[in-house]
C-alpha cells in the first residue's frame, strides 16, 4: 500500500490538490496550497504515523478554520483505510 500512496503522491499537484479540497469545502490560496504540497511530498510516511507531530507547522502556514476541515477529512480517511496503511 505504501507503493500506492507514493505513487499517488508523486504525481500529486496543486491543481489536483486544490479540485479535491474545494470538493470537500476547503479553500485554500496558492501559497497555502504550495506549502501544503510539499509538505505532505515531504513528510506523507510521518503523517501517516503521528499526524498530531505536524500539526504546529501546518497550524502556522495554513488558515485555522480550513486547517480543521483540513483535520477531519484526514482522519476520515486514516480511519476508512487503517486496515490497509501498516
């Protein structure tokens, strides 16, 4: 599964990136989606671990309320896939 997601996020980009935040009601400006591309690019293995480790960072660089939206569709996601992530 592994191979999967960095596969996918290889060819992740801010476009990609931003049709599936404004699917799920997240609005973001370019540098807030920049940022939040390269750092998941950067530190998707870490995330998938121990995403609270990385919340500070995101919490300075990304807008508060979209920040939290940001939040539960991630751990949607972790707890609709957890069988298939380790």
């Amino acid at each position: 599964m592994k191979g999967l997601i960095r596969n996918y996020i290889d060819l992740l980009t801010v476009d990609k990136l931003n049709e599936f935040g404004l699917k799920n009601d997240i609005h973001l400006n370019n540098d807030e989606l920049i940022f939040l591309l390269e750092f998941i690019k950067k530190n998707w293995e870490g995330i998938l671990i121990d995403e609270n480790k990385y919340l500070n960072v995101l919490s300075e660089n990304i807008n508060k309320d979209e920040l939290k939206k940001i939040k539960e569709l991630f751990l949607y996601y972790k707890n609709r896939y957890k069988g298939y992530l380790f």
